[in-house]
C-alpha cells in the first residue's frame, strides 16, 4: 500500500507564498511504477479541480489559473512532488490534494495525500 504524506499548508496573507510538499512512500509497488504527480483543490462546496501535474520525464501541465504564479517540480529519487506558490489569491483558498499515479503497461493504480489546507486571507 503506497501511503502520501503532504506538508506545507498553511495561513497566508493575499501576495504570499507558500510550498506544498508531498511524499510518496515507495515509487514502484507491485510491478507498478510512478508515471504521474501532482495537485489538485477543493474549495468550500466546489469540486474538485486540477491545479497541475508533472509526468516522470518532467512535463508539466497547469489550471489556466494558477500559470504563471504555481510551479510544479519533482525530486524522482525522493519520490516527492513540490508545488510552490506565489502571488496567492483569495481564491486560492481550499483543500489541496496530493495525487500520484502508478502505471504498468496499461493499467494504473491512482492515490491521494489526506489533503493540507491553505488559506488566503487579509
């Protein structure tokens, strides 16, 4: 069972940053092995939405939202994905998800971090 612990969340003020970390604890299980990393949020009766992701060979894909203010990387040794964040909007307020996506051949296995709140706030 792959477990993702996240890290980073917090309170800050609109203009901040902040940097969102998460961990997998294994980057194969089974045959299978990380292909796909990222974020996603949920705000207070909204859905879930993507925020960015980053594939194994560095391709990134990011909400027109957050462009140009969020930067998804990944440590591949450390099997962990960052999202740093800057000039933070009130509206980025929500509960961000860490995901992480384990691949063989066709088939894929899918999981989440428990979620870390960030709060934008004046």
């Amino acid at each position: 069972q792959v477990q993702l612990v996240e890290s980073g969340g917090g309170l800050v003020q609109p203009g901040e940053s902040l940097r969102l970390s998460c961990a997998a604890s294994a980057a194969s299980v089974s045959g299978f092995s990380i292909n796909v990393q990222g974020w996603y949020r949920q705000a207070p009766g909204k859905e879930r939405e993507l925020v960015a992701t980053i594939t194994r060979g560095g391709s990134t894909n990011y909400a027109d939202s957050v462009k140009g203010r969020f930067t998804i990387s990944r440590d591949n040794v450390k099997n962990t994905v960052y999202l740093q964040m800057n000039s933070l909007k009130l509206e980025d307020t929500a509960v961000y998800y860490c995901y992480t996506k384990f691949v063989a051949s066709i088939l894929y296995n899918e999981y989440w971090g428990q979620g870390t709140q960030v709060t934008v706030s004046s």
